[in-house]
C-alpha cells in the first residue's frame, strides 16, 4: 500500500482486533466479560448497521448465556461450517476449556481472542496478566501473543489466516487493560488486505469439512483404550508445521503491509551477554530500557516470545544470541507449587535439550521471575532491575519484581528514580471522578491529536473497578515517534485536576515534572485560591516552578445545562494550554467530537456541551502566587487517627494510591479482609448535600429507606442525651404519641453523601408557606461542612434503637433499624442498594450472604473498603462471593452446611443434658425465633451456654462449642444481578429453588449487564435497546416470577422500592420467615438505562401504573392455609408503556434510529404487558386448589 493510502487511526487493542476478526467471520457467538466486552459490543454494533465482512455477508452476532453457551455455540457453528469466532477473558475462558479441548481435538480452524486476565483467587481482579490464557496451554489450541495495539491488530489478521492453512485453533491473546484499553495510533489494515490473506479455498475447505446429510459422517464418537492413545497422537503432524505455516503466513503479511512480524524476535546487542525474555506488553518496556542502557555501553538484549503453543526450539534459538551467558526469563503469571512459571518452564527444557543434543555448547545461567500480576505496574526501572540482577555471581531465581515480599523474599529492589521518558513528548495526567466524563473526553483528545496532526498519541486509564465515584488518572502522552511505553506516567508536564478536593487528599503533583502546568478546577477565583492549598501543595508549586491555572469549571457546566460534567470544560482548556493544536482548529475537533458521542442522545445535550465549550477560555485565568509557602494546613489524613490498626496500616496506603508498596507481609494470606472499613474512607464527592428541617418533617422515614448509600439515619432518644449536644445538633419531638419526652432526629452523614437528590424526591412533606421547600433539601455542603461532621460524632454517641423494640413492619419503624451496609462505591442514585441495605437492617446480625460477581459484588467487596459492616456487638453480615455463575450452588452449599452444623449442636446439646440443665437445653431447642425478642433472647442464652461449656471437661464440649453460634437462626440469602439469576446462572439458581432448602434469593434486576457496561440480558425488555442489543430487542422478558411460581413451594415477589416501599419491606419478611425457598424480584434503576437516576422512583412508580412491573407475592404459606396465595398488590394499569419507556433513552434511542421498527417493537411490548396483566389478574382471583399443591 502507498503512503498516501495508508489510513492511520487512533483506537484502543480491543477495537483494533474486533476490526479484523469481525470481517473475517461469519459467525461471533459472544457473552460479556470485563476486558473484552469491548470486542463483542463493536461486533454488536456493526451487525446492528448493516456493516458487512470481506464476503459481503453481515455476521451473525449472537449473544449467550454464558461464556461456556458462547463456546458452544462456537464449536456447534464451526462444526456446521460457519468462519466463527468468539472473544473472552479470564474465568469466561475457564468456561469455555472443555469446548476448546473439542475443536482442538477435531482440529478445526477458529481464533477465540483473549484480553488476558487474572483468575478468580483469593480475590477476583478485572486486571491483566496471563492466568487465564496459561490455564488454557493444554487445551491444544496454538497460542499467539500480541504486546501493542498495532501488533494485536495485525497478528489478529496473522491468527485467521494460519488457522485455516494449518487447521489448528488459535488462542490470539493480548494484554488485558494494558493492551485491550490503550488507545494508540495505528495504521488500520484496509479490506482489501485482509482480503487478501484470508484464502478463499481454505475457506471453502472448511466448509466441505461440515456436518452435511448429503454427505453424512459422525464425529464425536467415544472411544475405548484400544485406540483413543493412537488418536490424541494422530495430530501431531499438524502441530509441528504451524511454526513454518504462521512464519510464512507473516512473510506474506508483511509484504502486504510492511511490517514484518517472526515467531521470535530479538532486540539489543547482537553480542549481549545478558538477555531477558518476554512476551505480551513487557517487552516494549524492556526493548526501551535496553535501548537506553546500551547507549551507555551496556550490552544487553531482550527476546520477545509471540508464539507459545507450540514452542518450537529450533526457531528461538536461532535469534537468540550464541554470546549470551544469562537469561532471565519473566512470567506475567504465578503457577503455585511449579518449579517454576510456564514460559521459564519451557525455556529450561528447550536449553536443557539443545545442549544434551549437542545443539548449543555452552548452557546459559537462566533464572525466572514474575511480574505484573493483576496489571502490576512493570517499568523500565524494574527492567533495570533484572539486567543488574543478572548481571551478580549468584543471581536470584524464582525472583519477583514490581513488589516487596518480605515472607519468602523473592523480590528484587529497584530504584523507582530511573526514568527514561524522552523530552520530546507531551506527557499528561488527568484526576478525574468516575462518571464525571473525564476519561471519555479524554479519548476524544487522544482521537483529535492523532487523527489531526502528525503526533503520535497514547493514553491509558487507571481506575479501579469500584462502581462511579472513584478517582480515575488518565495517563495521555503525544509525540513525533511511535509511543512505546506501556506503562504510567512518572513524570509529567501538564496536570490537570477536575475535582478540588483532590489536592487536599490525594498526591496530584506527585508526578509534576520541573515546569510542568497545573490546571485545576476550583470554585475559588484566582485571587483566593492559593490560601486554600494545602502547605504541601504550594510547597511543590514553588519548588518545581509549575504554571498554576484555575477554573471554576463546575459553575461553567452548570450555566450551560451539563450539571455536574465538566468534561469538554476541561477538555477546551487543556488544548488551549499544551498548543498541541492551534486553539480555533482545536475547538473545532472538539465539537465535532462532541456531536458525534452525543448525536444519540439528541441535539439539546450537545448544545449544551457547544455552550461549556465556548464559555470556557473566558473562566480559565493563570495564578501568580508567591515564592514562599504561606498555607498551615497539611494534607487531610486519609484515615482518621482512631481508625484500627489493619486500617491505617493496608486500607490508608491503598486509598492514598501506595497500595504497590505494601509488602507481603501486611495482605491477608486468604482473602479474608475486615467488615465495615467504609466507614473510615471519607470521599467527599458531592458538592451538594441534603439537609433536613425538623420542623417540616412528618418523620415517616422514606429518606433513609430510598437512601442508596445509607448516608441518612435515624434514632429516637431521650432529651436527656441533648445536654451534650453541639448548638448545631438538630432533632425534634417524637411524632408518635405518648413519649413527651422523646427526641427525633435524622442525620445526614455528609461525607459519605453522593448527592443523588432520591432523598428529596421521596420525601412527601413540605413548607406549606414555600412549596419549593421541603422537610430535606439539597444545599451546597461548604456552608454546613464543619457543623455536619460534629453533628454526625455526636449522633454516632447515640445509642441505637434496641432492635428489639423497634417496628420492622413499616418504613417509618425499618428507619430505626441499623444498616450493616453502609457507604458503597455505588453510583450514585444505584437502584440496586436501597434493597441491600434494607436486607442488612432486617436480618444482619444474623445474615450469610452469597453475592453473584457483578456490581453487587463490585460495590459489596471490591478494596480498599467494603461497606459490609458490623454492629457494636460485632455481628453482621457474613459476605462471601465466589463466580459468576454459580452462586446459587454456592450460597445452597452455605445453607446445607448451617443445617447440618444445626443438627450436629442440637444433638450435642442434648447429649450434654446431665451437665447443662434441662432448664437451659429446653429454652436452646424450643425456642420460635421469629421476631427480634426471640432472637435476642435466644443469643443472650448462648452467651450462657459458651461459658458453661469452657467449664466443662468433655470433648463433645469442645466440639459444641465451634457449633453453637448456628444455635441462632441463620438467614441466608443469594444476592445477584439478572446476569446471574436470567442468564449464566439460570440453571443453578433453578436447581436450587427446586431444593426446597430455606434459601432466599433476591434479584437486583436492573435488566442489563449494568457490571460489564449494559449489555443485553434475558431480563432486558422488547423495544429496549443495549450493548449486544442495538437494534432493539424483539424477544419478550423471562417471567422468572413465573418458573419460581410453577415448583409451588417458592415464596415468588415481585418489588419496586419506589412504587411501593411499604410492599418491598411486607415482601422481604415475608420471604425470610418463610420455612423454605424464596425468590424476590427487585426492581432497580441503573445508569445504562439512560436517564437520571434523581427519577428513580418517579420510573418505578410508572413502570408499575404502567403494568409492566406489576407487583406481586406468591406465598405458598397461604395456599397451605387454604386462602389465596396469589396476591396482586398494584392496581390496574393506568397509562401506557411508552409513557414509561420513553423517558429512558434504552427505549428512546431507537426511536431516533430506527423509528419504525420502534414504533413496532413498543406496540408488541404493550401487548406483552396486557397479556401478562391479564395473566397476574386470573391467578390472583384462582383459589388455593388450582395452585400446585407442597408436600
């Protein structure tokens, strides 16, 4: 191709590898999972358009149930002859192991892409490394690995080419994050190219290798001891041509495009003695730091591995250096109990080999290591470190690098100073707030200088998986040469800061290089804001001698009708301040920009974003300050100093952003991490706070029941306790007669507030002189920030309402409740987390939980706090997660076990009689515990029964005493998105139910795969639009309500907090006292359906009046009492479904573009809803005997 057709494009590894592997299918079967969704919604997408692949023919893009249904799927389309492909990650991969040891076996041709991840371990990590694919080296697949976005786009095209000539699958794999998330400017292959290396007779070859009945065979047979062994060796032809197949099939790519790819290929000194050996993004950093060292006389090389199955010797060796005398081989993976990892494993007995055959002469020193576990940061200065290792008599083997394990001291020192950042390129960071729109305009950026100037661009995008609200870095670099640096920023030359807090708790200058620019959004004017930064701050200002520029870019969004998303502020102000682009062009790419993110969401929001633009330049004002630091106050503390121990020494570093220089030592050797440290990470996110007036409120208690993140409580108390009170400190008389003198009092805890407004929107009491008012309001938090952290010390001095005497059966009594869950990373507004929290307030002290992966297990468990708390008692919920999909045999696994153990101490107590006292075994075992006294009674006596039993010499005592806790009725509950109880876990979750144990489910069903981005569920409604559903879903929702109804013997609900909070709190009891399974179906708002979350429940109450979530109990209870036990507890539908569904974008989008099929699919919608209608409303007038009967 001539230079003047070369088309050079700005986009991340997963687009740039769905671009080739879509045009060369005719079949994606795929599922979501985090790094790789990417891949499979782009394929989505383009399906949805029309966009078609090299044969003209648009692609069949089929979303499963599960990544194991999507390898099915893939294994049952290629064995019809189909060119299929699939894309996944990490345990979606694990899923997919016994399909892939099929295709292999069968040696049929495919490439299933993998952003590589990190297993499932002692902790789930949505992070890079190489866990995944290893797992999967024995599988028979070749495995081929990419290390940039420009290599994972071409070696895509490589994969689908050698596959075919050589039959054999491939596993095309690449750095997960480091890679798949990148954005870079690459040269994009042009359809002709790909054309032209995909051959139409292999192709063909293919198909005629199909399953046909006109030309019948059978595979797949079952084979005995007499020939299975010959076969699994009949293949061994195949694998020994790939290294010369796929090294021809490079040739070939290269001469099309000019880029020469090997199986092996070596970098450095052609007479180096020491040599590292890589593969996957590290070796960018080592050829760098190589690079930079032999400038200095060093004489060091580095190989890089793109072929690992198989692995042939022949081909390394001969690129391998004959000078060399010591290697060190790097893993990016951990293989517990090997001698050690896989690629160091192979390096040894290639050697080992060579030399005994007599191929080498001399044996190399060769030590192993592992790096960059989870995404671990691996930088030149590590690579330093191994050369300087190899470079010692005794070097260490089995080392690691990037940590500092002081238990088994395999890690080696670096010095973090090393820098090899060229002065050419623009290097910059922005400190962003998730969801604040930061990372997006970002991208946009790294698009305009790529795609409009000669610059090279890069970014990358640190955030951790935490839900919206966290800090998120991003990490953009610009320059004339290609831009190979795989991993963060440490020194930078512009800083941009989008939330002010930040700089007094967070390093934000940390990196600032000597001269660097600092734009930061404040609300203080340029006169005022140097007094109100922190003495460290202005001390590097000074000292690094760094340009200062401030915006109020918060009040900029707001006049413009963005709210709080001052993105394309920040983004006109940080071209206006690098020159990258002159200033009129540069606004002109970034409208543009904006109208093509925002062309879906309709004209009205990207005027408001043309509007933020323009108004920009005229807010942003350069600081002069002085030479000398003036502030007294430091850094806010991250943790408060009466935080415990692990707190301070492991949470603090974390949320400092140091979490990479604790040692070993200081993390948990299981997993098991302490409950409720949320409660010491103040984050501050939100601007604006509610405030309550006690002399409005009805004190019905809505507020804190629809409080997503339990930032509003309240207590009862004599007026006594005010004698301490601060003069702030507000509270009003009890509304409930008889207690003349009781106090009330809610308290907002501010710091821990998201500012959602649901609070607001529930609460039906107002001033009747100023409407406008209400009895909470949303104010800004600066004004009462100071008064509103003493208020909430002294209302933690409280005592809280004894359990024992409070009303669980209506909100106004569940808001004395404590919650046990508390300050999540959830967005704000979720829909998910009022129920969580209302679960923790009605049976925490007593609660297991089971929690799917998914947001609930992201925003419930994911460090560096988790909001699972405890009371002052120290019980609480007990929260466990495992997988994905199989959380409902999990949390059965929890309850069979407190069953059994239950047996087991009932039938020790009663062996223990003659030294316990009838009294006492007759008040342990006859007990109801079916209200809050019971219960408390019944803990008080095991209190009791555990020093009676350290007094007894008996190993039954011994051996009851681990037991005796389960005296206390446990209530376990499987909590998980529609993911897991509509899709991947369906049928565990049925075989569960089908138990008939005393399990109860509660399904946070917010009708997409809110955790992975939004893609389509079997719970997302016809006309609705999503990831993976673009055009509009045709097929109806499951009515899992239904499947749970027809066993006869589940308790089936059917709740929307905001249709009808007094139903979902009748439900949930209901469902836990229940002697059996129950399955509640909760209605939960979420971001992906695209409207603001501050309308919750205002969408609730209408997808309810609408009869599209009609409410519901099933109560097998009832039946067996001989009444009624269905219940339809909302009334007929009053307005139409699309007087619901068109204020969510899911169901407007279509309308925009694809209007009629909109107007189609919305009608088949409402006649889904009236028919179902009619179908609740015939069973709730059904008498008991038409219902299955229970055993």
């Amino acid at each position: 191709m001539s230079e003047n057709n070369k088309k050079f494009v700005t986009i991340d590894g997963n687009e740039a590898v769905v671009h080739v592997a879509y045009r060369v299918s005719e079949v994606c079967s795929i599922y979501p999972i985090t790094p790789s969704s990417p891949m499979a919604e782009s394929a989505d997408v383009w399906s949805a358009k029309g966009t078609t692949n090299i044969w003209g023919q648009v692609p069949d893009v089929f979303e499963m149930q599960s990544e194991g249904g999507a390898a099915g799927t893939a294994h049952g389309a290629l064995q019809a002859g189909a060119m299929t492909t699939t894309f996944t990650s990490s345990q979606g991969l694990m899923l997919m192991l016994p399909n892939m040891y099929k295709i292999a076996g069968e040696l049929t041709s495919t490439v299933f892409h993998v952003a590589a991840r990190s297993l499932a371990a002692q902790a789930l990590s949505i992070f890079g490394d190489h866990q995944d694919v290893m797992a999967a080296r024995t599988t028979g697949f070749a495995m081929l690995c990419s290390a940039s976005v420009q290599e994972a786009h071409d070696l895509a095209l490589i994969s689908h080419a050698a596959t075919l000539e050589t039959r054999v699958p491939f596993i095309h794999f690449f750095d997960g994050f480091r890679t798949s998330h990148e954005v870079n400017k690459i040269e994009l292959l042009s359809d002709a190219q790909i054309r032209a290396m995909i051959n139409e007779d292999l192709v063909i070859a293919h198909r005629q290798r199909a399953l046909n009945p006109d030309n019948p065979f059978i595979r797949g047979t079952a084979q005995n001891p007499d020939v299975y062994f010959q076969g699994r060796e009949s293949a061994n032809p195949y694998y020994e041509r790939i290294p010369g197949i796929l090294q021809q099939t490079m040739n070939r790519f290269a001469e099309l495009t000019g880029r020469q790819y090997s199986l092996y290929e070596y970098f450095g000194d052609p007479q180096a003695e020491r040599v590292v050996i890589i593969m996957g993004s590290g070796i960018e950093t080592v050829q760098q730091t190589v690079e930079q060292l032999n400038a200095q006389d060093e004489r060091l090389g580095v190989l890089q591995v793109r072929l690992f199955r198989p692995f042939p010797a022949d081909d390394l060796l001969a690129v391998l250096p004959s000078s060399v005398k010591s290697l060190a081989v790097l893993d990016r993976t951990k293989e517990i109990g090997a001698n050690g990892e896989p690629l160091y494993q192979e390096i040894m007995t290639l050697l080992m080999e060579a030399y005994t055959q007599g191929t080498i002469s001399n044996l190399p020193r060769v030590i192993g290591g592992r790096y960059g576990l989870s995404s671990k940061e691996f930088t030149p200065a590590m690579a330093k470190a191994v050369f300087d290792e190899l470079a010692k008599a005794a070097p260490k083997n089995h080392f690691t690098i990037g940590i500092t394990d002081d238990v088994t001291h395999t890690s080696l020192e670096f010095d973090p100073k090393f820098n090899i950042e060229g002065e050419d390129v623009t290097r910059a960071l922005f400190f962003g707030l998730g969801s604040d729109g930061t990372v997006g305009a970002n991208k946009n950026s790294i698009k305009i200088i790529g795609e409009n100037t000669e610059l090279n661009a890069q970014g990358y995008f640190v955030y951790d998986s935490r839900k919206a609200g966290s800090t998120t870095v991003s990490h953009l670099r610009f320059g004339p040469q290609l831009i190979k640096a795989p991993y963060l920023i440490q020194s930078a030359n512009f800083i941009a800061c989008h939330k002010f807090d930040f700089v007094s708790k967070v390093e934000v200058l940390r990196e600032a290089a000597e001269g660097a620019v600092f734009l930061l959004n404040s609300p203080y004017s340029p006169d005022e804001v140097w007094e109100k930064l922190p003495r460290p701050v202005q001390q590097i200002l000074i000292d690094r001698q760094i340009a200062l520029y401030v915006i109020d870019a918060s009040t900029v969004a707001r006049e413009a009708g963005m709210g709080r998303r001052i993105n394309t502020v920040m983004q006109t102000c940080f071209f206006a301040l690098s020159g990258v682009l002159p200033r009129d062009e540069a606004i002109a790419q970034i409208k543009q920009a904006i109208e093509k993110s925002y062309f879906t969401k309709g004209k009205a929001v990207i005027e408001q974003n043309f509007k933020a633009v323009d108004a920009a330049l005229d807010h942003l004002h350069k600081v002069d300050y002085p030479d000398q630091v003036s502030s007294q106050r430091e850094l806010d503390p991250v943790v408060p100093p009466q935080a415990p121990d692990f707190v301070q020494e492991v949470t603090a570093p974390m949320l400092l952003g140091r979490g990479d220089e604790l040692p070993v030592s200081k993390l948990p050797v299981d997993g098991t991490y302490p409950s409720g440290t949320t409660q010491w990470e103040k984050r501050n996110i939100s601007d604006f706070i509610p405030v309550w007036e006690p002399d409005i409120c009805i004190q019905c208690g809505n507020c804190s029941f629809v409080c997503p993140h339990s930032v509003i409580r309240s207590k009862f108390f004599h007026e006594k306790k005010l004698a301490d009170a601060p003069d702030s400190f507000p509270s009003a008389r009890i509304s409930a007669r008889g207690f003349p003198e009781t106090r009330y009092t809610l308290q907002i805890y501010l710091e821990d507030c998201t500012g959602c407004g649901l609070c607001v929107e529930a609460c039906p009491a107002y001033d009747f002189e100023d409407k406008t008012t209400k009895a909470i309001n949303m104010k800004p938090k600066a004004p009462v920030f100071e008064a509103g952290k003493t208020n909430v010390g002294f209302f933690e001095s409280l005592p809280v309402n004894d359990r024992a005497k409070v009303d669980f059966s209506s909100v106004r009594g569940a808001q004395f409740l404590e919650p046990l869950f508390e300050f999540s990373g959830a967005c704000s507004g979720c829909g998910e987390t009022p129920y969580v929290r209302l679960l923790s307030q009605l049976f925490g002290p007593r609660l297991l939980v089971a929690n799917a992966t998914g947001c609930s297990s992201i925003y419930g468990g994911n460090l560096p706090t988790t909001p699972w708390t405890k009371n002052k008692e120290g019980q609480g919920p007990a929260w466990s997660n495992s997988l994905f999909e199989d959380n409902a045999e999990f949390g059965l696994g929890m309850r069979i076990s407190s069953d059994h153990h239950t047996t087991m101490a009932k039938k020790l107590i009663k062996e223990l009689a003659p030294q316990l006292g009838k009294e006492c075994v007759n008040a342990l075992l006859s007990t109801d515990q079916r209200v809050g006294s019971e219960l408390r009674a019944q803990r008080e006596r095991v209190v009791q029964l555990k020093q009676k039993l350290k007094t007894i010499n008996d190993p039954r005592a011994k051996n009851l005493l681990s037991l005796v806790d389960h005296l206390v009725r446990r209530s376990v509950w499987l909590v998980g998105g529609d993911g897991w109880a509509y899709d991947i876990g369906s049928g565990g979750l049925d075989h569960a139910l089908a138990s008939g144990r005393n399990i109860n489910v509660l399904v946070l069903d917010t009708e997409v795969y809110s955790n992975t981005g939004g893609q389509m569920s079997k719970s997302t409604p016809t006309a609705a639009t999503a990831k993976f559903a673009s055009a509009g879903k045709r097929i109806g929702k499951k009515d899992l309500a239904m499947q749970a109804i027809s066993y006869g013997n589940v308790y089936v609900a059917r709740v929307a907090m905001g249709a009808s909070p007094q139903q979902t709190l009748l439900a949930m009891r209901e469902a836990e006292e229940y002697d059996g399974p129950s399955l509640i179906l909760a209605y939960s708002p979420c971001i992906a359906h695209g409207y603001d979350l501050r309308q919750g429940l205002e969408q609730q109450k209408l997808a309810v009046e609408s009869g599209y979530w009609p409410l519901i109990r099933y109560s097998p209870a009832l039946r067996k009492a001989g009444h009624r036990p269905f219940v339809l507890d909302s009334p007929r539908p009053r307005i139409r479904l699309k007087d619901y569904a068109y204020n969510e974008m899911r169901y407007k989008l279509l309308t925009r573009t694809h209007p009629d099929e909109a107007e189609h699919l919305i009608q088949v919608a409402q006649e889904l809803v009236d028919l179902r209608w009619d179908t609740y409303e015939h069973m709730a007038e059904q008498e008991p005997t038409e219902f299955q009967p229970v055993a």
